[in-house]
C-alpha cells in the first residue's frame, strides 16, 4: 500500500533533529527568563509587602519570627514554585534531549535501512520520505513533493492501492500488499507494502507508518526459479530416460513417468513402494557396488547393470548418477538418470554375429576355392591311377579309398561354399507347398518311424524364386538337425504361411528386412537350445553333438543358402521345449515356371576341336590337358590371361573352345573371351571355378547364355561337358564325323574305371 496525498497539496517535511533542537532551546530560555522575571517580581512584591513590618518590629531575626503565619507561609510556597519551576526546567530539558536523540537514531535507521518509510496523515498527505525513496526508484525530494504518489502506481494496481488506503482509514488498520511501482527511468519495481497505524490520545487513527520493500528481484528469482522447476520437471518427466532418486538404503524417493514405463509398474506409488536394491536390481550386489562409489563422494558414468522389470523380464540398463549431500556434508540420497540398452544390446550382438559369419563365410570361400584346385588333381590322377590297376588287387582298393575320401572333401568344400553364399544358383518361381508334397515320401526315411511328420501347408500362400534343389538342402538339413534334437521320438511340424515383416521386427532382427515373405517353419519337440548355442548355431563347424557325429555344417549349409536366397532364417528355442526354424523367402508377384526340358546327353564325347585351355594352377592345367588330348582334342595350353593372348594371336586356325578359369592373375576370364571374340567370333566359351564370381555370376545365378564347369571335376564330367557346350546350336563337323566313325565312348570307363 502506498501513501495517498491530495493533489497540489504541500509537503510537510520534518525539520532537521539540529534545527529542531535549536528551536526548542529558543524557546525554554524564553520560558526560563520569563519563570525567573515572574519569580523575581514575586519575590520582590513580597518583600516590599514584608519590609514596613519588619521595620515596626525593629529588624533582627526576632522580626522575622513575629511575622504573621501566613506570610510566612506565602513565602514558603514561592521559594517551592521557584525551586519546581527550575527542576521542571531541567527536567523537560533532559527529555527533550533523550527525544532528538531518540529522533537521531530514527532518522539513521530511515536513512540507511533498505525499505522505503513513509509517513503520511489520514488524508494521505505526505509527511515523511525516508530518504530510500531516491536509492531505490530514483527520485528526489522535491521529486516525490510535486508528484502524486497515485501517478507512480501501475494502472493494474492502482484501484487496489486505492482500496486499501480507505480501508486503512476507516478500520485503522493496513493489510500487507503488493504492487507496482514506476521508476523513474521507466521500468516497473514491485513492491511488498505493510502499513501500521498511530492513534492519537483518544484512540482514533492520526497517521499511517508505510514500510515499502522493493521485491523485484525476488520476484524476478521466484518467477525464474518458477521457470526453471517448471523446466527441470517438464525435462524429467518428458525424458526418454528413467530418472530417479533414491537414499542410501535403496528406498525410492522420485521417479520419472520413463522409469516406470520401463519397469512395466502402471503407477507411480507402485513403483515407489517398491525397493531398489531387492525389487529392481537382478543382483543386489550391483546395488551394493553403487554405494559404495558413492560414499566416497564419487559420480559413476556409463555403469551398465542387469534390472528386473514387474513381470519379472531381464533388462541390461546403463546408468549415470551422483551423490547429493545434506547440510552436514554427509550423502543423502543419489539421482540417476538410467537408460534401457537391452535392444541395443540385441542388435549388437547380432551385429557382431552377421560379422563374424560374414567373416567366417569369406574365410571359408577362399579355403574352398584353393582346396577345390587341390582336391581336382587329386581325384584326377586318382582316377588316372585306377586304370592301370586290376580290380580285386589291394592297391586297386586303395586308391578306391582315396577317391571316396577325396568325394567327401567336395562334398564339404560345397557345403562350405553354400555356407559363404559362393555356389551358382539356379532359382526359379516355385510354390513351397509343391516342394513339400513332393518331399512328404521322402522325410520319414530320413527321420526315422519313431517321429510323426505333419505338413501344415497354407493354400494361400505366393510364389518364391529359388534353387529347389537347394531349399530341398534346406528341408532336409533342418529335418535332420530336428532328428538328432529327439533322440527318444517326438513331432516334427514342417508349415507354410505368408508373412509380412515390418521395420519393428526389422529393428529386432538383425540382417532381416521389411516385406512381403513366405515363411517356412521347421518345429520339432526335441530338447531345445539355451541363448549360447543359439548365438552360435549356424557358425561352421559348430554342433553339439559327439565327436565323429557331425560336422557341424549342416545349419551353416542352411544359413548360407537361404542368405544366397535373399531371405532370412531365425531360431526360437528354449531347453526342453523344442525348437522352431523359420525360414522367410521374398515372396514374387510370378506364375509357378514351367518344368525345363533335359538337357540329353551327348552321344559322342570324343572329339578333335582345337581348345584353348586357360589356368593358372599348374597341377590341375596339366591334368585338364591330358584329358582333353586322350579324347582326341587339339589343346593349347596357357597359365594366364596374357599367355593366351599370345596364343591365340600366333594361332593360325580356328579355336573352338576356350575353356578358361574364372579368376586368375591379370586378365580374369570374363576379360579374356571378349577380348578374344573378335579375333575368334565363332569362338565357344566354358568357364571353370570353384565358387561364384561376379564376372560370371551376378548374386550367384549365372548369366544367361554362360557356360559354367564346377570344380573339383572329373574326367567324365569335363569332357561332357565340353562336348555340350560345343554341340550348343548344332553339333560341329568334327563332332558329325567323328560320329560316323566311332561308337559312343564313356570317358572314365577305360581299364574298368568306376569313376
């Protein structure tokens, strides 16, 4: 509340305490020179009242006692009057002095204190402005006089102002406000009022003592501090992160909304009520572990701990916190900001996982493709060797060995190629279903009588393009891993439906994309898998099985060529209660494609075409040669692509083949038959590799119109299938007459070979 005055009327300000002083001892010694002239006219009336009797009676002390008793009372009271008037003097001197000291110290209180004082008459003139007035809103005395105090208020605040200065009048009593005030550069200070009132002698409101306290600031700092819990408060409970506060004992005294989404509580008091160390944490010595950094007064960052939601589900959180001291500097209690990694951990791992079998996939390839070339000359000169033996002979069973050992290693080195997603794929539009109504037969045999088989095949389901001879792999690779997993019997369920994967499961998924798919589910109710065999289940080489019991490339076999496939293979598995495949394959908006004709078999394998044979490794260049020659053909012979150049270039007839190997040093062989295209363009081309290759073979299906021999190889195998791609369009002339000259030779079968 502020002071009210009217307007145009003078300002009464208090005198100085010196002035003051000054006046007031004026006028005590005019009153004191006027007590002693009175006094002194009294004493001299009386006694010239006294004398003639003191005459008559003759002087003396004995005149004096014959005075009248009156007058000697007379005389009495005014040697009193005169000794009170000057004690009265003295007296009222003394106060008069304890007042302007009094007034002093109220005026250096005035002056030096903070608060604005005011003093003002029930009418609201102005009677005193302590001199805070111009400290604290920037106007002067004369200022404040020529001023109505009313212009200085806000207009918002004005009528309460107004109100409350009536009120003061007619309760004499005034109640504590707040309002605006103009400064005089302008701005708006706010003030907290309160006003005490001074009754006169009879009780009745006289003035109004008005103590203003500029608050702006702490108006500014409430209103900021406002603001900022607001923030803080919008920031925690709007954080994606769970943040919370807990004591030393793990008792819970905040949490955000993050938390308890996180911990799957529907309520805030649950969560609560529930306490950290034993409700919360999956092992209470993490727990444990976190005060103890904390006592010694130190922040942990980044510190990952395994949680336990409502449901009882397992999550990995990572959490950052710091200790908050009370007054005494001993830690009361420890905020936390704490983050769910339990996802990013997931696709981490499976991160790492399609790495490594990326990894191993490429490892892999490579000790394929050099042990293909290895295995090639061995099976060869194997073959080679047996015609010059007598069956029945040890050496002859011998070598037998050899080659059936030698077959095994291809048949691992293709397993390890399909495994690297390196294999030459023939994919066509297929229905799954038809794929396994004509499996049915065949999969009891091969899982035995004592597990029931049931197809559960979706009519529904679209079209998918892929290899049937590889998902036929697939199939039967899952079966058997699915028999092994029941050794005493059980129920292997093979389903197809259609499936639509979207970005969540993407996300969830590591190597999976979002689409359309077909998914084939191999379940069984074997013995099931715990999550450490799982994270390693298609890695090559890895089984559970006995030694000598498997090879540990059956899944990996799997993994690789539905990869190869563009598709995605996950595993659900728990211990005891099975185990469930399911193999996601595009699905294709393609009519099933109608069964290819037979390629026949070439009734003359011999030949005398002239063959440019291209490889760089020696032993299986040799070997190739020899049996390209003992069937009759012209063969040149080049270790690289710069080599056969050369030949070709010297050569003055024509050359009918160029079988080259795909990859080699230089020139690879893509490279090298356009090159001699021009020069040959009759020129037929067959390659040799290992693996596939994007020279020949874009995503491992082989271009149109391209020729591919597998290696490791045989005899029989290289010259057919160099009499087929010769015979591609019409057989030669050459081949024509040799036709009509010779009988059908098998080459391989010289000298009883079996090969």
């Amino acid at each position: 509340m502020n002071e009210k005055k009217n307007k145009g009327a003078p300002v009464r300000n208090i005198p100085s305490p010196t002035d003051h002083f000054r006046k007031m001892e004026r006028r005590e010694w005019w009153l004191w020179s006027a007590a002693v002239t009175v006094t002194l006219l009294l004493t001299g009336g009386l006694v010239s009242f006294l004398l003639p009797s003191l005459r008559e009676g003759g002087g003396g002390n004995q005149s004096l006692i014959l005075l009248p008793e009156v007058e000697r009372c007379l005389l009495g009271l005014v040697l009193i009057f005169d000794i009170y008037t000057l004690y009265q003097q003295l007296q009222i001197h003394r106060i008069r002095r304890e007042l302007i000291e009094r007034e002093e110290i109220f005026r250096l209180i005035s002056e030096s204190a903070a608060d604005l004082i005011a003093v003002v008459d029930m009418q609201g003139n102005r009677i005193y402005n302590s001199l805070s007035y111009e400290k604290v809103l920037g106007y002067t005395e004369e200022e404040l006089r020529n001023s109505s105090s009313f212009e200085q208020i806000h207009p918002g605040d004005r009528e309460r102002v107004k109100e409350a200065a009536q009120e003061a009048r007619v309760t004499g009593v005034g109640r504590p406000m707040e309002y605006r005030i103009r400064h005089k550069d302008g701005t708006w200070r706010t003030m907290e009022s309160t006003a005490s009132v001074i009754r006169n002698s009879k009780g009745e409101p006289e003035k109004l003592v008005i103590v203003n306290r500029d608050v702006t600031e702490r108006k500014r700092s409430a209103v900021a501090l406002w603001r900022s819990e607001a923030s803080f408060r919008t920031v925690v409970e709007d954080a994606p992160y769970g943040i919370f506060r807990a004591n030393l004992t793990g008792k819970l005294l905040m949490v955000n909304p993050a938390l308890e989404k996180m911990l799957g509580y529907k309520s805030q008091q649950e969560l609560l009520e529930t306490s950290l160390s034993i409700g919360i944490y999956r092992y209470p010595a993490e727990h444990q572990k976190m005060i103890e950094i904390v006592l010694r007064d130190q922040p942990f960052k980044e510190v990952e701990v395994e949680w336990k939601k409502k449901d009882g589900a397992y999550i990995t959180v990572r959490c950052s916190g710091w200790p908050v001291k009370d007054d005494s500097g001993v830690v009361a209690y420890v905020e936390v900001f704490a983050e769910d990694v339990s996802e990013r951990r997931v696709l981490e791992r499976q991160l790492r996982m399609a790495q490594k079998m990326e990894a191993v996939g490429r490892l892999s390839g490579g000790i394929a493709h050099d042990f293909n070339n290895l295995l090639g000359v061995i099976i060869g000169y194997i073959q080679v060797i047996k015609r010059t033996l007598v069956p029945g002979q040890p050496s002859f069973e011998y070598a037998e060995e050899i080659e059936k050992a030698s077959q095994r290693a291809v048949a691992l080195t293709r397993q390890l190629l399909a495994f690297s997603r390196q294999q030459v794929l023939e994919p066509v539009v297929l229905n799954l279903n038809t794929l396994m109504t004509d499996m049915e037969k065949m999969l009891p045999r091969l899982i035995g009588e004592d597990i029931h088989l049931d197809l559960i095949l979706d009519p529904s389901i679209g079209q998918v393009q892929a290899d049937p001879g590889q998902i036929e792999q697939v199939v039967m690779n899952l079966a058997v891993n699915a028999r092994d997993a029941m050794p005493d019997g059980g129920n292997l369920t093979i389903q197809t439906a259609n499936a639509e994967l979207d970005a969540a499961f993407a996300r969830e998924h590591q190597g999976s994309n979002p689409g359309r798919y077909v998914k084939l589910a191999v379940t069984d109710t074997g013995t099931g898998m715990d999550p450490e065999v799982q994270a390693q289940i298609f890695e090559p080489f890895f089984t559970t099985k006995d030694r000598d019991k498997g090879t540990g490339l059956g899944l990996a076999t799997v993994y690789g060529v539905v990869k190869q496939s563009h598709g995605y293979i996950a595993v659900e598995s728990e211990i005891g209660k099975g185990s469930s495949f399911n193999v996601y394959l595009p699905r294709v908006e393609q009519p099933v494609a109608a069964p290819s004709e037979s390629v026949p078999v070439p009734v003359v394998v011999r030949g005398s075409e002239t063959v440019l044979l291209v490889e760089d490794a020696e032993p299986l260049r040799k070997l190739a040669q020899m049996f390209l020659k003992d069937n009759g053909y012209q063969v040149l012979t080049a270790a690289d692509g710069q080599e056969a150049q050369h030949l070709a270039s010297q050569h003055s007839g024509l050359i009918h083949l160029l079988l080259t190997d795909v990859v080699m040093p230089g020139i690879n062989g893509r490279v090298l038959s356009e090159r001699l295209a021009s020069r040959h363009p009759a020129m037929k081309v067959l390659y040799m590799s290992g693996y596939t290759d994007n020279f020949i073979a874009g995503h491992g299906v082989l271009e149109e119109g391209m020729h591919l021999l597998h290696k490791p190889f045989t005899e029989e195998a290289l010259i057919r299938k160099v009499r087929e791609v010769l015979d591609a369009g019409g057989p030669t002339k050459e081949a024509e007459t040799l036709a009509s000259v010779e009988s059908p030779v098998l080459a391989g079968h010289d000298g009883g070979s079996n090969s």
